[in-house]
C-alpha cells in the first residue's frame, strides 16, 4: 500500500502487512511485525542441553569442586555466584559455543550474543543454578534482544583426584625394581633423593611395598608406569621386561582386564665401587683385565682404570660402559664388585705430583706465585677435573704409630692438594679367601700391576662413612654370647634372619625418605610432616640425615641436580601429552 507523498521530502514510502498478523508495517527481511518477531522462543535455543536434554554442571561430593569443560578431567574449585562460576557456567551451553546445530535453523536463530549475565538465588540444597541473560539474537536477519532465564542441575560425580584416593588398592601397573648386591640402600641413593624431592611424580604412584633388593611400584595406569621406567633408565642402567597377566574378560562386550608388571632390573655397580673386569669383557677397551673404579652412573656407568700408567694420557683411562653391553650374552659375570664403599679407608695426601709435562710446568708456575698448584673449582675455573698424578699417602690411623707411607697413581691430581683427607681402599692389607685370590689371579691380565692403594675421592667429613661392619660384628658377638646351647645351624639361621630384618629394614626406611609410607600404602608428603609427631618426626629425622649426607659430597649432589633436571623434563612432556587444550 503507497502513502501519500510527504509535503517535505516530496518522497513515497511502501508499508506491507506483516506475514503473521496482517498488520501494516515497515519493510524488513523477516516481514514480521515486532510483536510477532517477539514471540520467537530463543530461550528454548539457550535452555537446550547436550542432546537436548538439560543442562548439568557436575560437583564433585567429596572435593565440592565442579566440572571446568564438562568432560571430567579438569575439576576446579570455585565460589558460589562467582564470576568464574559465571564463566563455567556460560561455557557449558552448547548454543554459546559458537557451533551451529540443527535446532537453531529450524527456529531461524543464526548467531547469538551475551550483552549481560547474573545469578538468581536459589536455595542451596536445591541442586539448582538459575541464571538471568540478556540475549541478541539475529533471527531471519532481524536483531532482536530477549532476557532469558536459564536453570542449571547440579549433579554429583567423582573428579579423578578423589577416584584416585578412594581406589589406592586398585592398580593397573607394577614396577619392580630391583638391585641385586649386598648394600641396596646405596644403590637407590640418587633415585630416594630425587622422588622425595619431586613431588608430582609421587602424586602418580600409587603405593610402594618393600620387597627383597627393590621396591614395587603400584601405579593406576599403563602410562605411568612405563614413564616411571623411562625416569628409571636415566637415573641407572637398567634391563627392563614387561609382562601381562589376564584378570577376567568379557567375551559379550570384548573387553578384559589386564595386569601389567614391569620388572627393573638396576645395574648392580655403584658409584665408588672398585670393579674386577675380566680379561674376556667387551666394551671397555684397555681396561679389561684390571681393577677399574666407578666414578658415576646415570644413563651408562663411567669407569676409570684403578692402576694407571704414569705415562698414557687421561682420555685412554676412562670408559663408558653402557647397560646393553653389560646384560648382553651374560657380559654380567665379566664385571664383579671387588670392594664396597663399606671398606673405605681415610688417608691423608703427604705429596701429589702431576704425571703429565705439561701439568707439573702449570703447576711450577703456580709454586712461583701464592698457590703450589691451581686445583678444579668447577668448568670456569679453566682446568679439568680429572689429571693423573703420583701421590703419597699415609694412612690417618697411623699418625703417631708408625712411617709407613704408599704411593700410587690416581686420576684425583687437580683435585688434591697436599694436606687433604681422601676416602680409598688399602689392597695391600687387605684380606681374601683362596678361593677369591684364585679368580683375581685369573681375571687380571698378566701386565697389569695391582697398586698398594687406589684413592677414591677426596672428602670433607670428620670421620668415616659408617656402615655395616661393626654392626654385624655386634650382631655376630651377641649371637656368639648367647648360642652357647644351640648348634651351628641354628646360630647361623639367627643370623641370616637378622641380616634380612636389617636390610628390610634399611628399605622401609629408604620408602619413607622417598615420601611414600610403607606401612599404609597412602601417598606422603614430606613437607607436611608433623615436627611433634612419633612416625612423622622419625622420618624427618631419616630425611635430614639423607640430606646431609648429600651436602657432604659434591659429585653426589651434582649428579642429583642432573636427574633432576631429567625428571622434570619428562614429568613437563607427560603433562603436555596428557592435558587437554584449555577452551
């Protein structure tokens, strides 16, 4: 219908009657009127759940945290009538999400915007979140702007944090770890320091259970484990076997329950052990057919030979022997423990003389300024750690008792300094069995020449590193006082009995250090200990005195410091693969 001609425009305007109602209007792309265009229902739009049902926000009973993206992995703790409530909430209608469904075209919605947003109160048993929103919505290429309500349901589901604590007996995985040799407390040092020092991959592990040379690792899933494994590889050689065992299976649904063990299996050489290597070893060049010391172990096992020559450089005294080389075709009996740290020897340097020409002209360099020669204080100081020297040596319990000195090569000559304490073995007073003495005599070559000494490292501590020799000796004295009326077998069986309890209990020990408590397979955290409490405070004790004895060695500390920085590596490249892209 044309309208009269304006007087002041001198222009005409079409009207048309609107396609629902008939009333005469405006044209516009809907051709609807404004009171048609506001019966379109878009809080039908809004309210429409996840397959078109309601929309739930799930709470976790326990934590009373709630559900971030609605997929139960990431539970967050958040306030009631919080703006990140709000921003929870908003997220979880799929209308708002920006994907186009089915429903929306058939009501002729194409896009909708939130202009504003807030909370209704509600009582707080009703298991319900209400929510006022001020909706613009473009229907058929018109603007239009609704305020809608929109109800939430509260429903209640576990988060995996709280699955995970309530199912602490419920497994996938096990790691067995083991190493086999008399001292394992020693063996596991470095690994016990960096698990209690790093909590997130405590938080995996289920519980821990002491067992005979090792520990079992109980982990929830498959992944886990085997990156607990690939952890274990770089701090130690290790030999892994992975094996599965059928619980019960569903033949109607194809499913089963698997049990999935991997069994570790440590190198058994430690750091400061004095090695025989057979003349028939592979893999270490010159150094089969001698006594080789172990100077560290992470990945591969580094070795320098106890009795090097005077005149060959550094670089040929020292191998790499890495774990495949050791556990393929039985390599294991060409590399056997000769001495223990347990029968160190404290001795005291009278002179150190630099082998190498160009050493003793830096070090008569230094005798004309204030210093006798310049020792390694680290990679800036400008020289290198390892040199050989000539050393003379008395033993510490000799002062006042006897001259009698010892002179032997060590790789330790720009380490020493006359005047310094070191930790070695004494070979010459040391005593072996024929049958011992018999398989040295046929493992070393026949140019090799076994030293009076071999000097392990220099130490800061004020007295020997205790271990187990007086204690058995105590043992053994008491077992004798009281074994009068028993026979030989049964003192014997005594004191084997003993010996286990001793080295179970050294293992409890070693979990409790780790922060994982033995007793009721729960996770720990060590930073949470009660200082006034009887348990908490005997494993505070037991983890001070661990880290002391770290802070007393440098190169054990410093060889922490790299597993560590591995650890966290591998724990950050796990997360990553493991939590999903934030929304």
């Amino acid at each position: 219908m044309p309208m009269p001609p304006s007087p002041s425009s001198g222009l005409t305007a079409s009207l048309i009657p609107c396609c629902t109602c008939g009333a005469i209007i405006a044209p516009n792309p809907s051709n609807q009127c404004a009171s048609c265009l506001a019966t379109v229902d878009v809080g039908s739009v809004v309210r429409r759940g996840p397959g078109g049902g309601d929309l739930v926000v799930h709470q976790c009973r326990q934590c009373r945290r709630f559900d971030r993206a609605g997929d139960g992995r990431c539970y967050l703790d958040l306030e009631p009538e919080s703006p990140e409530m709000m921003a929870v909430l908003l997220k979880l209608i799929p209308a708002l999400s920006g994907k186009s469904n089915q429903h929306m075209k058939r009501s002729g919605v194409q896009a909708l915007k939130i202009l504003d947003s807030m909370f209704i109160w509600t009582e707080p048993h009703s298991m319900r979140m209400r929510v006022m929103l001020t909706i613009k919505a473009d229907v058929n290429d018109v603007a239009i702007q609704q305020r809608i309500k929109v109800e939430f349901v509260v429903k209640w589901k576990q988060c995996p944090d709280c699955v995970k604590e309530s199912r602490q007996r419920t497994w996938q995985a096990i790691v067995q770890l083991r190493q086999k040799r008399d001292d394992t407390r020693k063996g596991l040092l470095i690994l016990e320091l960096a698990i209690a020092r790093n909590a997130e991959i405590r938080k995996d592990i289920l519980s821990v259970q002491t067992k005979k040379n090792g520990f079992d690792f109980y982990f929830p899933s498959v992944e886990k484990a085997r990156h607990f494994t690939q952890y274990l590889a770089k701090a130690a050689p290790v030999r892994t076997k992975t094996t599965k065992s059928l619980v019960s299976e569903d033949h109607t649904n194809n499913t089963a329950n698997v049990k999935t063990t991997i069994s570790c299996d440590m190198l058994p050489l430690c750091r400061d052990d004095l090695i025989v290597i057979e003349k028939k070893a592979k893999g270490v060049g010159k150094l089969s057919g001698g006594l080789a010391l172990v100077l560290k172990v992470s990945s591969v096992v580094h070795l320098v030979s106890a009795s090097p020559s005077r005149d060959s450089p550094m670089s040929s005294q020292c191998r790499d022997l890495h774990g495949e080389t050791y556990f393929r075709g039985g390599e294991e009996k060409s590399y056997r423990i000769f001495l223990s740290s347990k029968r160190l020897v404290r001795f005291v340097v009278l002179d150190v003389e630099l082998c190498q020409e160009d050493d003793r002209e830096h070090s008569r360099h230094g005798h004309n300024e204030e210093e006798s020669k310049q020792l390694y204080k680290g990679p800036t100081s400008g020289v290198s750690k390892y040199a050989l020297a000539d050393v003379e040596v008395a033993r510490e319990s000799d002062f006042g008792v006897n001259d009698e000195t010892h002179r032997c090569v060590t790789h330790l000559g720009n380490l020493l300094h006359p005047g310094d304490t070191v930790l070695g073995y004494d070979l010459s007073s040391t005593v072996l069995t024929g049958e011992a003495e018999w398989s040295l005599e046929n493992a070393l070559s026949s140019s090799f020449v076994v030293p009076d000494v071999v000097i392990v490292r220099k130490t800061k501590v004020l007295e020997l590193p205790r271990g187990d020799t007086d204690a058995k000796g105590n043992e053994g004295g008491r077992a004798g006082g009281k074994g009068k009326s028993k026979s030989s077998v049964s003192r014997k069986r005594e004191r084997r009995m003993k010996k286990e309890e001793e080295k179970q209990r050294k293992l409890e020990e070693a979990a409790s250090r780790m922060g994982l408590d033995t007793d009721k397979d729960v996770h720990l955290d060590l930073d949470d200990f009660d200082e006034g409490g009887g348990k908490d405070k005997a494993v505070v004790r037991e983890r001070s005195k661990f880290e002391k004895e770290v802070d007393l060695d440098e190169d054990l500390a410093e060889d922490l410091d790299i597993v560590e920085q591995e650890l966290a590596v591998g724990i950050e490249n796990f997360t990553k693969q493991k939590t999903p892209p934030t929304p």
